[in-house]
C-alpha cells in the first residue's frame, strides 16, 4: 500500500457510515405536507404501516402506500379548509376560496368552484382512499 492511500476496509466502512447516514435523514425529510387556512396535513413518501379505520380491518395495521397517503392529506385538509370557507354557507373569503379552487385543481386536475368542492365533494374526489 502506498503512502496516502486509504486501506480497503476502512474505505468500506466509510461508504457503508456514510450511506447508513443518509437513509436516515432520507427517513425524515420523506415527510410532505399541505397547508391551506391553518389546515395542515402531512404524508410520508415512503409506504408506511398504520392503524386506522381506511385499513381493512379498522384494529390491525396495513400497509398505506404514498399515494394514498397524499390524496388523503390533501382531502383532509381540504376539508378542513371548506369548513372555514362555508362561514354560514356565504363563501365570503375569495382569497381562502381561490386558494380551495387551486389546491383542488393541482390534485385532481379539475377546475370547479369552491361549492361544488366543498359542498358536491369535488366530482368524487373529495372521498379518502383505503389503505391496503
């Protein structure tokens, strides 16, 4: 070996800290999240087990798969924010309607107007998906 070289084993043991490093902070910026009126609602980008009535059996965990895990943040926070927006069914805030419209067009790929999310659940879209 010459002199400056880094021997084999400590060169794998580096790579191997160094990825083992990595698959955790990989672990913790998985999360996503939305925001709309103070509502907030979070994911996870990887599958996850939970424990919740969206699992076939409501007491045994299951697997939920991230894109699951998306639609039901953005619809749970969604509908949060319509319950803000309603104020007595006036939908008086365009500016918190405009920002349901746009939440709901980024996530659906439909343009409808804040009742028919709020109130007609969005086409469908509106509804939470089960997890396997």
């Amino acid at each position: 070996m010459e002199k400056g070289q880094i021997p084999p084993l400590i060169f794998v043991g580096i790579l191997a800290g160094i990825i083992i490093i990595l698959y955790v902070i990989g672990g913790f910026v998985s999360a996503q999240g939305i925001e709309i009126a103070g509502c907030r609602a979070q994911w996870s980008t990887s599958p996850r087990q939970v424990t919740s009535e969206l699992c076939p059996n409501a007491t045994e965990p299951c697997i939920a798969q991230p894109f699951a895990q998306q639609h039901n943040a953005i619809v749970q926070a969604l509908t949060c924010a319509c319950g803000r927006a309603s104020d007595g069914g006036t939908y008086s805030d365009s500016a918190l309607n405009s920002q349901i419209e746009s939440t709901f067009s980024e996530a659906s790929g439909a343009q409808l107007n804040v009742r028919e999310i709020c109130e007609n659940g969005g086409g469908g879209f509106m509804v939470r998906w089960r997890y396997a």
